[in-house]
C-alpha cells in the first residue's frame, strides 16, 4: 500500500507508532454510491448484522450505567434500544436499500435526518430533546458499519493512534492514556482545548488536517510525530526505522532538558521568573513535580466536570481533589481557577441545558456560576474547606468587569462565613485573582487591582477576544498572533498598572509555553510563567540563559514594530542570536512547523 504523508499542526510533542482507530465517521461524510442488483441482499444482511452489532453494545452499556450511575440513567440507553427496534426506523432503512439501491451508510443517514428534522419540529421540549437521543444512535449505527462502533475512550483493549474529526474536551477526560498512543484531528489549533489536554497528558498530537479521517482507516498502520506536526499513514519499514530512531533522540533530549528540574529559574541578571504548572487534575501534580514547577499556576477544574459526563461533582468530589492537589504540591502554591464551562468546553451529557448556548460570547465561566450558583457554592465550599491543606489561591475566569468581581466576592464571603459557622477551619486568607482573559478586563485592571490579590493573564483567550479570531478554527490559524502589536500593547499596559500597584502576576496562556513569546513576554517583567509540565524544562532554560535586561531590550523594540510579521522576525532573529546553538529554535520550529 502506498505511503501517505499528510502535514498538520503538531500540538503536542513526540512520536507515536500504532495502528488508528478511526473514532467518528462526520454524518457529512458518509460515503454514498448504487449498489450493483445482485450486491443488495448482501447490504442488507450487512445491515443486519451492524443492527444486531449496536443491539449488543447497547446492553453492555446499558449494564454498566446502571451499575455505576443507577437505573434512571440505564433507561436513556434503553430508549436507545427501543428506537433501534422500532419499524419507523429500521423499515425505511431497509426499503432504500432494496427499492432505490442504495448503501447501507446512505440509507442510514438518510432516514437519521429524516427523523431527526420531525422530531425538531416537535413543540414538546422533552420529546425534541430524544431527538438527540435518536442522532446518537444514527451515528452508533454509521461508525458501526465503518468498522469503529463498539469501544470505549476509557476501555480500549490496545493501543491506537485516535483519528477523529473533532475530540471534544470531555472526549479527551475520558482517554486511556495507556491505550491511546497519540492522536490526530481534522479540525483545531494549538490553544483549542483538545490539545491543551494532549499536552498535559504527553500524548503527542497533531491537529488541523482538514481530512485526515478520509484518508485512513482503523488498523492502517500509522506514525504521528507531534513535534513536526506529520502524519504518516502506511509507511515504509526504512521511514519506520527513521522514526523508531527519531523516538529514541527525542526522549535522550527530554531526559537532557529534566537534568535542568533543580536548577533556579533566574536570569543571569538575578531576576526570578518562576514557572509553573498548568493541570487539569491533581494527579497531574506528580508530573509536574517532575519537571520541576514550582506550584500550579492553573488548575483548570472544569476537567472535574468534563471526566464524568451523567453526574455533577459533589462538595465532597471538590474538596477530595483540591486537597489531594494542594497536599501533593505543599508547600507551593495552588491556584485553582473556578469553573470554566461554555465556548467549546461544553457542559456534559444532560446538563447541557444548564448552560445554553454554545456561544465563546455566551454563559461561560463566571457568568454561568453566578447564575448557576448551587453549583458555584458546592465548589467554594469544596475549595474552603481544601484550604488549610497547602497553599490554596482561588482564581475566578472570564472576567469582564468590576461588578462580576464584587459579586462573586461578595458570594464568597458568605461562603466562607457559613463554613465556619458549620465550624470548618478555613485559612485565614486565601489570595484572589482574576483572570485577564477578556480584553474589557485589560482595561480596566486599575479598578480590579483593588479587589484582588493578583493577576492571571490567559493569553489563550485574551488574543482570541482581542484579535477576533477563533481559537478553535484551523480556518482562521495564520491570523491567530501572539506577537501582534495589539497584544503587545495591551500586556505592556496591563503589567504597568500591575507594577504600580504592586500586584503580582502570573500568564498561564499557551504563548508561555513557546520560547518565541516567553522570550518576549519575559521583558515585560511577569512574575511567573505557567504552563503544560513538559513546557517547563526549555522554558527554564530560557530563563537562566538570557538576561532580564536583554529581554526588556527585545521588549522595547518589539513594541515599536508595527506589525505581527515585523515582531515575529525580529523576535525570531533574536532568539538565533542569542541561542546560536538552534536549541529553543529547533525546539520551537519544530512545534510549528507544516501547519
Ligand atoms: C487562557 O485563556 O489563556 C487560559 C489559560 O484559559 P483556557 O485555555 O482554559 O481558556
Ligand atoms: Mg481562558
């Protein structure tokens, strides 16, 4: 078989070998052609068979939700089931095989649209909503007849490279990552969630092939290099040995780059940029003691959410986790960031309607916990009563403004009295931030350095807002721009007003992460750097290597530039400069490199 080469955006670094597993077939893309006459019996019976297919995954399912989540739960499988058998489903899909020729896949989806138009236009809200119900099945039944119907993320049997179009973030919670050796994705950039989550569970990835799902298929042979962003489908037993051989001198480099874990990240001028960890679970904390954080600059825990898609985490499953992260990373600091749902990151399953719309513009984050505010008390109160365990800082997301600030304060006062009059031992003071994430925030960090202890800037979503530009949309990737003057400019006013007011503060954006940016950045005089663990090794050695004095130089200059493309080889020119030995810039070119 002839070997494939396709080139996407390598999002998270190293090498992975394995057969693909081909996760979703896009209902846009199932494959449609006449069958010969004498073919059409055969098709049936192939469409029998994956009925009887989905039948037994149902049951399988079924039992194990019932077992773990309980039966009302078990019951939404068993609607599942019910439509399968139902005439109005099964009849039509036979009747276009037979009477008009047509593939099982097409007449599949044919009569799943067909359906699932009807029950859109019920008024019924409760009898609309199993229209979602009836479109998980049509897609069981398509990925069934492609060959990939009947597995788990969390209950694979080997190891795979996974080939989706899109990983939504709580497809992610749920890999196996002794199983799931690496993936790759049609759709996506570098900051979408998906990688993010690659990244910190060292998987490497590589996303924005537009179609690599059509290109392969589950069991084809497959190398991914994440680091260079390629994917290689069937290759040769020479390109295998070239990448076993790459695998090998990338982990010697790795085990180099940890050598640098006890070393201090100061510059050779003494300035402390500390680096820490972003996580989104506390069993992460391990990794990130190993490479060498200094605390966790982010606790993303919306992944408590995300991981178990049928039930809402408890003040309990709260404070066993934060406790668990805070006691593994004493005595450094914890900052654990309040609920950050909406945008892409979804709300599981059946709390869907808690959120709305799936808009980045819409209830996400803070401004769903404070119309939510059940579900924002069980974490506060799960977060106060983690606090005398370690070094606990709160920050609160998506900020946009000082009045969403003062009344999550305001509800977090009343938090913490309740606790303590229950007699809950909750410290003293645990320092706030907010997160500079919103571009409407950045402007008026004057006003919210009042109210806060410090600062974290989410470079991810703060360039996104400000440049208009989808994080998340591979269509839109080159206009996505860390160095633009705009971001520049409005970091640069931010860490002034920080400076004045002596607030600390910390970026925890993906650009913190990239020896380009941070190098950069670091001339703006940030305190700290937090990013995926494995980031923290080059990053350091960024650090220790090039003065402050140097970077505020780089700094300057850059913000007299008058465009991302005159930044970026400016940048890019000083980094060779100083690092004539190619170390951070392969590093970086690597990660870019075929997007
Ligand atoms: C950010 O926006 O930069 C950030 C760190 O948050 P997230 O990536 O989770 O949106
Ligand atoms: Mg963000």
């Amino acid at each position: 078989m002839d070997t494939v080469v396709c080139r996407g955006i390598g999002v998270s670094p190293g090498i992975a070998i394995a057969p693909a597993l081909v996760l979703e077939l896009r209902l846009s893309q199932v494959p449609k052609f006449d069958l010969a006459p004498d073919a059409v019996e055969q098709e049936i019976i192939r469409l029998d068979d994956a009925v009887a297919a989905v039948h037994r995954q149902l049951e399988r399912i079924e039992q194990q939700t019932g077992r773990e989540l309980g039966s009302a739960m078990a019951q939404i499988i068993d609607a599942q089931g019910l439509m399968l058998d139902d005439s109005s489903f099964v009849d039509p899909i036979r009747d276009r095989i037979r009477k008009l020729g047509q593939n099982a896949e097409w007449a599949v989806k044919a009569v799943g649209d067909d359906l699932s138009e009807r029950f859109s236009e019920i008024s019924d809200s409760y009898l609309r909503e199993r229209g979602n119900d009836l479109d998980d099945l049509t897609a069981r039944l398509l990925r069934t007849l492609a060959g990939s119907g009947d597995f788990r993320l969390d209950n694979l049997a080997d190891p795979v490279v996974l080939f989706a179009y899109d990983l939504s973030p709580s497809d992610t919670a749920m890999l196996d990552r002794t199983k799931i050796m690496g993936f790759v994705i049609d759709v996506g950039g570098r900051t979408s969630h998906s990688a993010i989550m690659a990244r910190s569970l060292e998987i490497p990835a590589v996303v924005g092939l537009h179609n690599a799902t059509e290109r392969v298929r589950s069991g084809d042979e497959v190398i991914i290099d994440g680091t260079e962003g390629a994917v290689i489908i069937h290759p040769t037993v020479a390109i295998l040995g070239e990448y076993r051989n790459k695998r090998r001198s990338y982990a010697a480099h790795d085990a180099e780059l940890l050598a640098t874990r006890d070393l201090p990240s100061v510059t050779p001028d003494g300035v402390q940029i500390k680096l820490l960890a972003n996580i989104e679970s506390a069993s992460e904390v391990a990794a990130a003691r190993q490479h060498g954080a200094a605390g966790v600059g982010l606790f993303r825990s919306e992944f408590l959410y995300l991981r178990r898609p049928t039930v809402l985490p408890s003040e309990e499953d709260h404070y066993r986790e934060y406790r668990a992260a805070l006691e593994a990373m004493a005595p450094d600091p914890v900052a654990v960031r309040t609920l950050d749902l909406g945008g892409e990151k979804q709300m599981p399953g059946e709390f869907r309607r808690l959120q709305g719309s799936n808009s980045l513009l819409g209830l996400r984050a803070i401004r769903h916990s404070l119309q939510e505010q059940q579900m924002f008390v069980q974490q506060l109160r799960g977060l106060y009563r983690a606090s005398n365990h370690g070094d606990l800082r709160i920050v609160l997301p998506f900020v946009s403004g000082l009045g969403e600030l003062l009344e999550a304060k305001a509800l977090m006062a009343r938090v913490r009295q309740d606790l303590e009059a229950e007699g809950h031992a909750v410290t003293e003071h645990v320092p706030l931030g907010v997160m500079i994430e919103v571009p409407s925030a950045a402007l008026v960090v004057g006003h919210l350095a009042n109210e806060v202890d410090f600062f974290s800037i989410g470079t991810n979503d703060l360039i996104q807002y400000l440049l208009a530009v989808d994080r998340n949309n591979d269509a839109v990737a080159h206009l996505y721009k860390p160095l633009h003057p705009a971001v520049l400019c409005l970091l640069d006013q931010v860490m002034q007003v920080a400076k004045e007011r002596g607030i600390p503060v910390s970026l925890c954006g993906e650009t913190a992460a990239d020896p380009l940016t941070a190098m950069v950045y670091m001339g703006l005089g940030i305190d700290e750097l937090s990013m995926s663990p494995r980031s923290i090794p080059v990053i350091k050695n960024l650090v220790r290597r090039l003065s402050y004095a140097e970077a505020r130089r780089i700094l300057l200059r850059s913000l007299r530039l008058a465009s991302a493309r005159e930044i970026e080889e400016f940048a890019l020119e000083q980094l060779m400069a100083h690092f004539p030995d190619g170390f951070l810039a392969a590093a970086r070119g690597k990660e870019r490199c075929g997007s």
